[in-house]
C-alpha cells in the first residue's frame, strides 16, 4: 500500500511549504499588519530620538534600516514557526512526507519573500523620513536581496532549533540577533555605499565601498542555506 | 513478512521520564490491535514512538521494517496518526488543508476528493477554515487526510472522541477496510469499549510497560492467549 507516487524532490516540497505559509500569511496578514508597522515604527522612533537634523538622519540610515529589518526579520521567524505550534502542525509536517531540506527551503523562502516585501516599505521609510538620496538602486536592491537570503536562512534554522522549547518567544530573538550582526554590519556599509552616505556618519567606521561588504553578505547566506539544506532534518528530530 | 511493529524492551523518554520502561509489542500486518491503560500509562507515548515522532531511548524498536534508531523519515512517510491534536492549519480552509497534506504526500489529485467526500467534508464544510470548526469537525478532516493517505501503519489515539455516532460507525468501517486491505491498525484507548468490537487484540499498559494481552473471542476461539517470541516480544498474530 504505497503512500507515495514519485520519490521526494527537495524543490518540489519546497514550493509545497512555501505556498502554504504564504497562503496563510495573506489569509492572516499578520506580517503585513503587525511586523510592517513595527517596522516604520523603529524608523519614527530611531528619528525621533536622533532629533531633526538632516544630515545626522541621511548619516544613519543605512544602520536604522537594518536595524530595523532585523527586529522585523525575528517577528517574521517567529511567525513563521508559530504556525506549526499550533494543534501540533510541526508533528503533521513531520508526517507529511516532505524532505527536511525542501521543509527549510520552502519556510526560509516565504520568510525571504515576507522580508522583501517588508525591505521595500521601510527602504521607501527611509527615503521619505530621512529624506536619504538614492545614488545607486541596484546597490541597495542587491544588498537586500542578498541579505534576505542569508536573514531568512539563518531565521529558519535557529526558528527550528526554538521551535521544541517552551521558551522560544524569548529564545529565538536572544540566538538570532547576535548571529546575524554581519548582516546588520555588512549591510549597513554596503548601503552607506549606495546612498552615499557620509563615511562614519553610522557607526564611526569608513564606508571603504559596498563590494567588500556584499561579498560578506554573500558568503553569509550560503553559509546559512548550506547548513540549513543539511542540517535541518537534525533539528527536526532534535527540537 | 516483517511485522508491522515490534518493539523488545523499548524504552522511550519524555524529558528525563521513561513514558515507556521496557514495552515489548508485536503487532502483524493486518491486525487490529486495542491499547487500553490509565491515563500516563503510556500509550500515547507508545503511539509517537510507533510514528517515528520520537526516537527511542534504548531496546529495540522497528516499524515496518525500518528501525526506529536510524530510519524514522521512511517511518513517517508510511505511518498515519489520527492524535490527539489534529495537526492542521487554522488559516487554510478544510479543502486547502486536505490538499497540502495530500501534495505533501504525493498523492494522485482523486484521492484526497474522495476521501473527503466519504467523510462529508464537501461544499460549505469544504470551503469553512479550519479555525472555525468543532473538536468533532476537525478530527474527521484529520481523519480524512489519513484515509486519503493509506498508511501501512494506522495509529490511533482515542480515536472515538469528539466523534458522532455516524462518524464513529464509518470509522470503523474504515478501520475494517484498511485491515483486511493489510494494514496495521494500532488504537491507544482509556476507554476501549467502542474499540473493542474492531479489535484482532486487547493489550494493556501500565506504568509504560505492556502488562496482559487478550485475543477476543470476537475474532479468535481460543480466549486469552499470548505467545512469547525467541526474543523476547510478545505476539498473537
């Protein structure tokens, strides 16, 4: 009595998680109506508290974006795995069938997908609030695309390592955010390169140009896509 | 033919707790086999362990051929379990559940339809979300998804609650069909009575071992028997 029709296809069963969490996502819109606006509120604050002048809000920019993309991209995880906590969906996933890597693939991708959408609103936050030039769009655009991959990633795995754990709302963003301060340094300097902000304005350190920075961003995400990929079905059973 | 499941001296741990201390179980492809025991008896644990959900702390521990050790993945891609929680997703609708769980599973497109259909679940249940369904709802969506999956290996867990009366005659209809069609059916109870009359065998826990074992004049003539294998388990089959 066979329950399967073809062998597993990690793209396949990727696609497969992927649509359900965004299928959800669009029926709940919690990202959309509680992280987006948790989000621009970390731009109005971060503004607020550096006060009016312009040149210090255009000079921390790149760092408040990031900043504020990671706070959001915690909210997001925990999201994302706070679906399979209810009425034991992460033991229904377990026995659905899929393989472990398209389990990760396809979570860390609705997040990425749900990140990007959010990078678009805050980016167009700090154009609008701090009133930052744009020099360079593929800069920025690449730098997002990039570090979404590698904040998705990272967000996936150590979401599923909290996953088990009854502390994990406090857990996960206390694991997270130390791991993914290179993409907030990373990220910060490639932007600064891209807006042109002035060197030092964000963190005292010179800008040096972006490509360094976003080849820190690219080994970042395929680090964590590498390991997620091979590592994702331990933390299923260990978790 | 392997047996469905056999566990020797099979010791599962919740934390640090032993749920289960040393259970041996046998059962054959084909049987129906009822759990009974108090509440911590184990037999909840014993049905995890059986769908690869948790692996086992020591013993040996197989199921369908696949070692509960190293293999659990190809466990769970065979096993279904109708739990205590129903493992769907409050957000998507009872056809948008009933479709992930059977893409998950690879299934032809048909099946999961008519597994549906046979459970009521079409039209405006169909299109209700999850979120907004009974306990009893619910559990016959769960229900349909493991029917549309034809596992080798049914795990039951107090599968009558929450259930109607017309829910619980076809399920065991549908425990009857899966058993003759060669499936293993293991069903963990507190309160067998409604399980019984489905049942090849009555095992009972306690304390997280397996402590008696009937075969039921229902199916058997020869009353309460159990035979002991070289190794150790026990079987009726």
């Amino acid at each position: 009595m066979p329950t399967m029709t073809t062998e597993p296809s990690v793209w396949r069963d990727a696609w497969v998680v992927s649509a359900k969490d965004l299928r959800i996502e669009m029926r709940s819109r919690v990202v959309m109506n509680q992280v987006l606006p948790f989000g621009l509120l970390v731009l109005v604050l971060f503004a607020l508290a550096l006060g009016p002048g312009r040149q210090t809000l255009i000079g921390a920019a790149p760092g408040l974006f990031w900043v504020a993309v990671l706070f959001s991209s915690v909210l997001a995880v925990q999201r994302s795995f706070s679906l399979e906590s209810s009425d034991g969906a992460r033991d229904g996933l377990r026995l659905a069938g899929l393989d472990p890597a398209g389990v990760f693939l396809g979570k860390a991708g609705a997040v990425a997908a749900q990140l990007g959408a959010l990078e678009v609103v805050l980016g167009a936050g700090v154009v609008v609030l701090y009133g930052a030039d744009v020099r360079s769009l593929l800069g920025l655009v690449a730098a997002c695309l990039v570090a979404t991959v590698g904040l998705a990633a990272a967000g996936t795995i150590y979401g599923a390592l909290a996953a088990g754990l009854r502390v994990r709302e406090t857990l996960l963003p206390f694991l997270l955010l130390p791991v993914v301060a290179p993409v907030l340094l990373a990220g910060t300097r490639a932007w600064q390169a891209a807006l042109g902000s002035p060197p030092g304005a964000a963190g005292g350190a010179s800008t040096g140009g972006g490509d360094p920075w976003m080849g820190v961003l690219v080994v970042f995400a395929l680090v964590y896509v590498s390991l997620g990929v091979l590592l994702y079905g331990y933390l299923e059973e260990a978790a | 033919m392997v047996p469905a499941v056999h566990l020797r001296s099979a010791i599962a741990l919740t934390g640090r707790f032993p749920a289960l201390a040393g259970a041996d179980l046998v059962v054959e492809r084909g049987e129906v086999v009822v759990v009974e025991g108090p509440n911590g008896a184990g037999k909840t644990t014993l049905l995890r362990l059986c769908a690869g959900l948790m692996a086992p702390g020591g013993g040996k521990a197989s199921v369908l051929g696949f070692d509960l050790f190293k293999d659990r993945g190809e466990v769970r891609r065979r096993v279904g379990m109708l739990g205590h929680a129903s493992f769907l997703y409050d957000d998507m609708s009872v056809t948008e559940n009933m479709r992930f769980f059977a893409r998950a599973a690879r299934l032809p497109a048909g099946e999961v339809e008519a597994a549906g259909e046979r459970l009521g679940l079409v039209g405006r249940v169909g299109r209700t979300m999850v979120g907004r369904l009974s306990a009893g709802q619910r559990r016959r969506v769960a229900l349909a998804v493991l029917v549309a999956r034809r596992p080798e290996l049914w795990l039951l867990d107090e599968p009558h609650a929450s259930l109607d009366a017309a829910t619980r005659q076809l399920l065991g209809i549908l425990v009857s069909e899966a058993a003759r069609a060669g499936a293993a059916v293991l069903i963990a109870s507190h309160e067998p009575e409604a399980s019984l009359p489905l049942a090849d065998r009555l095992v009972g826990m306690s304390g997280g071992r397996v402590v008696s074992e009937r075969l039921l004049s229902a199916h058997h003539d020869d009353g309460a028997v159990s035979a002991h294998h070289d190794d150790g388990a026990v079987s009726v089959a």
